[in-house]
C-alpha cells in the first residue's frame, strides 16, 4: 500500500517503512541501541532524500529512547546531574550540526559528509567492538578472571581541572570530557542522524569510568533530550522532518524492540557484542564500498529547491 | 470513480464547444480544456492522467492547404534554477566535483506532438515554445567552471535523467483525433510531480507554420492532510517540530507502558 510523504513529496509503500522501522527496532531491542546507524542508510538506500532520513531518524530516536528512558528511571538507574552535564554539551554539538547541515546540502557536499563519517566512525566502533568481544570470548574461554573496576583507578581524564562530585555515579572528574563527550555526540549525531548510544556507552565505561548499571540509563536520557533538540532544530532550518514518515518508523521500531529484548535475554553478552560488532562494521563496509567503487551514473540532478505553495 | 471518468471528458468537450462560441473570427484558430484545472495531492496519490480536449477551428477565410494539421501539446511545471552535479576520483573515493546551474528550467515537461518534434516546424519556433526536449534551452544561470567542451555532457545527463525519473517526457503518438478537427490527448502526471502553477498550451502547426496556440492553467497542490502537513512545517516550522518531538515521545512512553515487563 502506497502512502504519500507530504515532506519527501514522494509515494512510498507503508510495509516497506513499517517492516524496516520493525527489523532495527528487533535489533535495537536485542542489543540495547538506538539503531539510527542502521535506520538512516536504509532509507538512504531505498531512495529517501538523505536529508529527510536523517532528520527523520533523529524524530524516531526520541521515540526508541523515550521507552528506555522511562523503564531505567523506574528502576532509578539514571545520574541525571550527569545525564545533565552531557547535555549541555549535547544541545550545543547539536545546534553546531544542524548549521553545518544546511551548509553541506547548499554545497551539494552533504551526501559525502555522511557516507565518509559513517565509513570513519562505524568502521572504527565496529573494529574496537569486534576486538573487545573476541578477546572476551578468549578469556571467558580460557578461564581467566576479569578485572573489576578498583575504585582508586585512575586515567588521564581525572588530571584535568573544574572537577564536580557526581554522587550517583560515585565519581569526581572534570566536567571538561563530560561536556565535550556530549558535544562530540550530539554533533555526530545530528549530521548522521544517530542517537549515538553505541559510541557513548563506551565512552562513559572505559573514559570516566561511569559504573556499568549507570551508564545505559544516562546515556539514553542524553539521547532522548539531544535528539529531540536535533529534532525541532531540523524541522526550524531545512524543514526536513517528515512526520508521517517518522510515525510509520517509530510504530514499527517500538513494536519490534519488544521482541528484540526478548530473544536478547537468551544471548550471552560476549556473543551479542560480536554480533553487534558485526554489524556496525557490515553498514560501514557498504558505504566504504558505495565511495570507492565507479558509481554507474556519474550524473545527478538536485532536487529542485522547494517552491512556496500556491495558496 | 468511473462516473467521474466518462464525466470529465464530456465536461472537456462542453468547455471547448462553449469556448469556441466566443472565439475571435480567425482563419484557423484552436480551443482547448482540460479534464481537471487542480491536481490534488493526497495520501494515496500515486500519479494520474490530465487529459486535453481541442478543436481546430475554421472559418470562411481558411485558406485550403495540401499539409496536414500538426498538434503539440506542452504541459510545464514551475521553473527554478536546478544543479547537475557531476562525480569525479578524489584521493581515490568518488565525490561530486562539477556542477553546472541551469537557468529557469520547468520542473516538469511533458510534450506530446502528432509527429517527431523535428518535423514539425523550424528550430526557432520549436526552442520559443519548448517544443521537443531537443528544443529546450538549456541556459546556464551563472558562471561555470565547466570548459565549453563538457557543457552538452551535463545537458545531455540533465535530459536523461530528467526522463528516467519520470519528470520530462515526449511521445509522438498520442494524439487522438476525434474528427477531422476535435482531438484529445491524456498527459500522465508521475507520482513526484513536483506542486506548483503548471501552464498547459496547445500548438496548431501546419507545413513549418504556427498557426494558432492557446494556454490553460493546471494548478498541483497537495490538498488536506498533506497540504496542511507541508504549509504547517514552512509556516511554523518551530511548533512542527515540538509537535513531532511530542508525537515521538508519547509513541515511546505508550509502548513502554504497554509492554512493560516488570
């Protein structure tokens, strides 16, 4: 079934969007990510102007997060001074993407932009990822234990000044990482239209050493508020934010994420982190491959600019 | 639905039968309608057909001439400047490198002749009236860095990607006549039909000769829900955006509540 996209200003079949928003939330679901690094190339791919899947990805994140949000605060497992700090970053990150964006779609330069971040980033997560969870199997394998965080462990990152007392998390760093942490991500995130949660969660272990039961909580609360800002920024400076398209998205995504979190509770964590290493390197392949092979038509022609509708 | 379609062409004919009435005494003039003056856009829009009704209209002062009467019929979209870009090897990965800005190109062009474009009239009348994708003047908007030699490869990639998507056409055999002097032709409009005041004209032609033309508005608008959508994300794109935001959070708070697990 045909449905139109009055934004796109395309037709586009209902199930093919639904079943798609269905298979990444079933994967967001099972290994606990947003999934708009699956979900904006494979509108990209099926013929959605890049700059409405990204825009429009950004809308269906606040959706995925929203349901994860809601369950850890039950659970009362988010820092929010923490998840605060991030955003204050995040919100500036965002704005500072978004102003970019419009500049790269004048240019005709955006396309480019997100297919070599997307080779960069997920070529470089899924190759950290893949390692970590081969060097886990190893170990679990051979029987050695794993080495619990020491409170007293210490990195470079707690050297640096303007230091603040997370009580929640039980730390006292710099804000200085943590605001430009959110800064990186929310910038990322609104060219690329991610949530960015596969590159946070890391981030907040291994860089700040935010506790483990802490760190999806927060991080999902960062999200939510960061893309939603991504969102209304979006829709203010290029208008690109279809809002039927988004619904169909977060409709399948949320339905699917149900039963991915399901079958993701009979997976060992080693595993399931292969697998998601997997995949993040599979989508930055597709793309490394779509910038070094001879593209068939070397032509394109630009949408032509939006016309104000005759009243 | 089907009352509608035997209805709009009987309209068609009425309107071009009433227009002819009023027409100025020439010695061949040409009436023409349309099946529809809106196109509406709604959910379920996948493309349509606008159909063209003419008469060939003749007087005493018609001069009898051995050459067949020629019709071409020009439907126009709204015209912008549009950029062909061009991909090119940089440090080994493929980017977009040339571009080229034409000048006041129709966004839509579809042209329907009784016979090839070419054999119809002269070069000039054909490139005045667009007569013929061939005849498009494809002007550039602003200095290019495109060397002359180059500029018929980005024309010539303008026009066939314009076809393979849909949005330019030309056909030479859909013109059916009714009579001697009624025809009719059924333009179809692809599903991303670009919105805007289209200009549909009708041509008269006879041995290289323009005789008469006229020109009707069609206007693409999308209607109800899309409409609103669309003018609601240009007029208050702030409030769109909140409301989306909103939209989005109520999805996920409401699925969490319905699935919850603990």
């Amino acid at each position: 079934m045909q449905v139109y996209l009055p934004i796109a200003e395309l037709p586009i079949n209902m199930f093919m969007v639904f079943g798609m928003g269905g298979a990444v939330g079933f994967l967001s679901g099972l290994f606990g990510i947003g999934g708009g690094f699956l979900l904006t190339p494979l509108l990209i791919f099926s013929g959605i102007p890049p700059a409405i899947s990204v825009a429009t990805v950004t809308t269906q994140v606040v959706a995925s997060s929203t349901s994860g949000v809601v369950a850890y605060w039950r659970r009362k497992m988010i820092d929010f001074k923490l998840a605060w700090m991030l955003l204050v970053g995040g919100v500036v990150g965002s704005a500072v993407g978004v102003w970019l964006f419009g500049i790269l779609q004048t240019l005709g330069q955006l396309d480019l932009v997100i297919s070599l971040s997307y080779v960069t980033f997920l070529s470089a997560i899924g190759g950290l990822m893949l390692f970590e969870s081969l060097r886990a199997m190893a170990r679990r394998r051979s029987g050695a234990k794993v080495t619990a965080r020491r409170p007293g462990q210490h990195n470079w990152v707690h050297g640096l000044p303007l230091k603040m007392r997370f009580y929640r998390s039980r730390l006292y760093v710099s804000i200085i990482p943590i605001i430009g942490l959110g800064a990186i991500i929310g910038f990322l995130g609104t060219i690329l239209g991610i949530g960015g949660g596969f590159m946070m969660v890391p981030a907040l272990i291994y860089l700040l050493r935010v506790p483990t039961n802490i760190v999806i909580g927060t991080s999902l609360l960062q999200i939510l508020v960061t893309m939603a800002a991504a969102t209304v920024l979006h829709a203010m400076s290029t208008q690109s934010v279809d809002i039927v398209l988004a619904m169909l998205l977060m409709v399948g995504g949320v339905i699917g994420a149900q039963f991915g979190a399901r079958m993701g509770q009979k997976l060992r964590g080693d595993q399931l982190r292969l697998l998601l290493a997997l995949l993040v390197l599979g989508v930055g392949v597709r793309f490394a491959v779509n910038l070094l092979m001879q593209p068939d038509e070397l032509y394109a022609v630009d949408p032509a600019p939006i016309l104000e509708q005759a009243k | 639905m089907s009352g509608r379609r035997i209805l709009l062409p009987i309209l068609g004919l009425l309107a071009v039968l009433l227009a002819q009435a009023g027409a100025p005494v020439r010695a061949e003039g040409l009436v023409a309608a349309l099946s529809a003056d809106v196109v509406r856009i709604e959910s379920n829009y996948t493309g349509t057909n606008i159909v063209v009704f003419g008469e060939i209209t003749r007087d005493a002062g018609t001069v009898g001439r051995p050459d067949p009467y020629d019709i071409a019929v020009v439907v126009s979209g709204p015209e912008s400047n549009i950029t062909t870009r061009r991909k090119g090897r940089f440090l080994g990965i493929w980017v977009n490198r040339d571009a080229e800005v034409f000048a006041d190109v129709p966004s839509f062009l579809a042209v329907h002749t009784t016979r090839p474009p070419h054999e119809l009239s002269s070069r000039a009348i054909l490139e005045e009236h667009r007569i013929g994708l061939n005849f498009l003047n494809l002007r550039i908007a602003r200095a290019s860095d495109v060397p002359i030699s180059d500029r018929d490869n980005f024309r010539a990639a303008f026009l066939r990607l314009r076809l393979a998507g849909g949005l330019y056409s030309e056909r030479h055999d859909v013109i059916d006549f009714l009579s001697n002097s009624l025809f009719r032709t059924s333009v179809p409009l692809p599903a991303n039909i670009p919105v805007g005041d289209y200009k549909v004209t009708a041509y008269l032609l006879q041995g290289g000769t323009l005789l008469a033309e006229t020109q009707m508005p069609l206007r693409v608008a999308k209607t109800g829900f899309e409409q609103y959508t669309y003018w609601f994300a240009h007029q208050y794109s702030a409030a769109y955006g909140l409301l989306a935001v909103l939209l989005a959070v109520f999805t996920g708070w409401l699925a969490g509540v319905i699935f919850r697990r603990d």
